[in-house]
C-alpha cells in the first residue's frame, strides 16, 4: 500500500535528496540525545561543558542550528564519546530497521531459536522461526 | 419483579447499541484511515480530516519543512520514540505533537483499542509553541470519531 510519505517523495527527486538531508541531521541529534542519556548529563551540563549557553544546545539538538562535524566532535568529547561514521550504498539500508523482538518474543513462547553466525550472516531456515548460520 | 426485569432489558439493550455502534465506528475507521506510513514499532495512520490539511500542507510549507516533519514521523514509527521533546511533546489529555521547527505540527493520539497505532488528527503550521483550544477541540472531535474506546 502507498503511504503519504512515499507519494511526497516520489513527487519529485529534490523531496528524496531533502528527506536525506532531514534523515541525517535527525539521526546526529538523536544519537546525542542518546548519549546524553547514557551518561546522564543534561542539556545544562552539556552547556556547562561547552562552555557555550544552554539555548544554543537547545537550537542543535531540536535541529534548527546546523550542526557542523566539529561542534558534533566537541559534544562527543565533552560526553566521553566517540563519533563512528560510515558512508553505505542507499540499497543496502533496506534492512536498517529489521527488529528482532518480535522474533525473540517467539523465541521465548518456545517456538523455535536462535544460533548466531560466526560471520554475523543470518539467513532463514525452511523450518519457521528458526534462524541458522551461512558461511 | 416486573420493572427489575424490565430494566435489565433495557440494559441488555443498551449495551446492544452500544456494541453495534462500536462495530459500526470500527468499521469506519478501517474504511476511511489512511496509511502514513507503516514503520517497525508503529503504524501511523491519519483521519480524512489530516488528508485535507495535507493537501494544504503540500502548497503552503516549504518543502525542507515537510522533509522534517515526515522524517521525525518516519523515525517515530521505526523506533518507537523521539528523544527531543521539542520535537515530540505530550499535550493535554493524551494528545501527542509532531513538530517541525518552521511550525508546522501533526497531532495525534495512540488509538486506546488497537496498539501500536499512533492517529494523526490533523496537520497545522503556525508559529505559535502553545495548543489552541479550537486544535484541542479538533482532535477531540477527531478522535470520538476514529477511536471508539475515547
């Protein structure tokens, strides 16, 4: 079934490279979020820490103040952390989202399992629900 | 003896419309909500009356601002949650908005009866951070429609 997002996206290529654009800067704001709460510092102590105002890491975080890859170094530094990149081929991102829970909620009603690969390569096996190393 | 019997009835019969009516706005709703789009954790759907503020949406806001409100709903129904509340905020009485920051805004609600199902009521962009009381109205009204537990 289309959905309202993808009709918007197929309307024109530029709607695709803005939605990329969005997609990356949600992600960044996202993951500092995330490490925020790992390590359990507030927007204040981050501004503590950046010695800059608390308003202006408000700005980066809800992304309407670009963030650059230097003030994104600088909060990673500042939280103890590391930033990871990694540039993919867009057809490769189909499975980005492929959630497991669902699987292991089946797992656990006892109605297959699970063995992990040594490569990391999961593939289906025909028995349902059961998951089987490839090499 | 005869009014107990006469009101237990009454009641059996009460609660016969009641159940019809609930089948009925059911049914409805599965006729007439439209896919959002369908993410890992949610499924967002959205009323008629979001698909004619959409239409609006489309001419009126620009383009990166669409982007952004469709990414953070995109993310939402991945992941389950947005961490900003500047971009993801719990307003009164169960009623949840999407915010881009050139104002534009999605409100919604998480359907009570049908889990994993966020309803976007309708589609607004104005500068304003505060819930009006007329959207608040709105996504009440929306909502008596498409969520027959409200």
């Amino acid at each position: 079934m289309r959905t309202t997002i993808d009709s918007w996206l197929n309307e024109t290529p530029e709607h695709q490279r803005l939605f990329a654009q969005e997609g990356l800067i949600l992600e960044a704001t996202e993951e500092v979020w995330a490490a925020m709460e790992r390590t359990g510092k507030s927007k204040a102590d981050l501004a503590r820490l950046l010695n800059t105002s608390k308003a202006n890491i408000t700005q980066v975080l809800n992304g309407s103040r670009n963030l650059t890859l230097r003030t994104l170094a600088d909060i990673a530094f500042a939280l103890g952390q590391t930033v990871k990149l990694q540039i993919t081929d867009t057809a490769e991102q189909a499975n980005e989202w492929e959630d497991i829970r669902p699987l292991m909620r089946s797992v656990r009603r006892g109605m297959g399992t699970i063995q992990i690969a040594a490569n990391q390569e999961w593939v289906t096996d025909p028995n349902p629900l059961r998951l089987i190393a490839s090499r | 003896m005869n009014s107990s019997v006469r009101f237990n009835c009454a009641n059996i019969f009460d609660q016969a419309l009641a159940l019809k009516s609930k089948l009925r706005l059911k049914l409805t709703y599965k006729l007439t909500a439209m896919l959002f789009y369908k993410g890992v954790t949610l499924e967002i759907v959205q009323t008629p009356d979001a698909t004619e503020c959409w239409k609006e949406v489309f001419v009126n806001a620009p383009p990166n601002c669409v982007a952004q409100l469709l990414r953070l709903a995109k993310r939402l129904a991945d992941s389950g949650k947005l961490r900003s509340p500047d971009q993801f905020n719990n307003e009164d009485d169960g009623f949840w908005a999407i915010k881009a920051n050139c104002g534009l805004r999605a409100y919604g609600w998480y359907h009570s009866s049908r889990r994993g199902v966020f309803v976007i009521s309708h589609f607004i962009l104005k500068k304003k951070q505060k819930l009006s009381p007329s959207d608040t109205e709105r996504m009440r009204q929306n909502r008596r429609q498409y969520d027959p537990d409200y």
